[in-house]
C-alpha cells in the first residue's frame, strides 16, 4: 500500500496491484460445458504435470488458473491476451483473495467480545467466553461464536475504485486495502460497476422528477 494526491490536493490511501497480463487457457461453452466462462492463466513455474502440460498445450507454464463467468464466449479465444487496459479510472471494482491467517484466537479478538469486568473476582478471567452452553438442552449449540482459527479464508470486497491504470507495468493502483498478504492472488471483476449504474439512474430520474415539478 502507498498513498497518492488528488489535484484538490486529499490524500488517498491506494493498493497497486500487478494485474496481469493474463492468458485464455481455455473457453467454456453452454452446449458443451453447460455453462459460460473463460479460464486465465498467470504467473509462471518450471515444472508442471502431465495432464496440465496437455492442457496448457502450446502456452506458458501458468502458475495459476482460474474462472470467471461471461455472457458471451464467443468474443474470446484460446491465447488472448487480457491486461489493464480492460479497466477504466474511477470504474468500481470488485476484489476476492484469501485473508491473512492469525492463527488459533480467543473470542475478545476473533468476535469482538467484550470481556469480564476488571474488578474483584476476575482474576484471569478478562478474556474469557464465559458460559458456552443453555441449561436444555444441556450442550452447545451449532454455530455459536468461540474460541477457533482465525483468517485463512476467502473475502471479497465490492466497489473499490481504480484511481490510476499503468498500461506500460500493468498496474492497477485501487482506493483503499485489498484482502490478502503481500504478494498473494487476487481476482477482480467489475461488480461494483452494477451498484454504481444503478446509483446513475437513480439520479437521473429524480432530476427528471424535479425538473417536471
């Protein structure tokens, strides 16, 4: 994370992302593969499998391969190239990678507990869950908030902005934090460009309303 100056002089908090560019390893179609998707490949390794050297037949080693769903599949191929030139500044993005593993926690910092009171009779007990279970019927209930391993898992945050789009480095450089350690992999899609068409035509149709009145 860095930061960067608007003209109006603000200070904004950004992410820079190295966003590809990215490969088409494979194209999924409704009639053969009942659904409709591209897979990218990124990255690179020495070695890879058999099977996945068949299926990479004529490509790069990627490192990575995933999905992402389209409307028309028609529009791509098997080794086109896809890099930041797809996203626009101020476009709203979404982005999904795997949070930061913190190891096995208590509840005051995986749940935001509270705690006992510091006062007599809490000796060592600032930090406890408490009681766990009701009287019937007479264990603990599924799904109830305790004590466990923390992090490690799939987050997704919607309407980040681009604020700037390096087309030389393909960079993306995102308003805000991203989920994930330094160096791990991301997956952004433009979402956020829904929420934010909606918010348009809302506004249009209230000027529309008021320029009636």
């Amino acid at each position: 994370m860095t930061q960067v100056f608007k003209q109006s002089g603000e200070v904004v908090p950004v992410t820079v992302i190295q966003a590809g560019p990215c490969t088409i390893t494979q194209v999924k179609a409704e009639d053969r593969d009942k659904y409709r998707a591209v897979q990218l490949g990124y990255g690179s390794r020495k070695k890879i499998k058999k099977p996945l050297a068949g299926h990479l037949k004529n490509l790069d080693n990627f490192r990575y391969l995933r999905e992402f769903r389209v409307d028309d599949p028609t529009k791509y191929k098997r080794g086109d190239k896809i890099d930041v030139s797809v996203f626009t500044p101020k476009e709203l993005v979404a982005v999904s990678g795997i949070s930061k593993g913190k190891g096995f926690q208590g509840v005051v910092k995986r749940h935001h507990f509270a705690g006992s009171p510091a006062s007599h009779g809490h000796k060592d007990q600032l930090r406890m869950p408490g009681s766990s279970g009701p009287t019937y019927p007479q264990h603990v209930i599924k799904g109830k908030r305790m004590p466990g391993r923390m992090g490690g898992e799939r987050v997704t945050i919607k309407n980040l902005e681009i604020i700037e789009v390096d087309k030389d480095k393909n960079q993306l450089v995102l308003k805000g934090a991203v989920p994930g350690a330094i160096n791990g992999l991301l997956l952004i899609w433009g979402e956020g460009q829904i929420k934010k068409e909606v918010i348009e035509t809302q506004e249009k149709e209230l000027e529309e309303k008021k320029g009636k009145k």
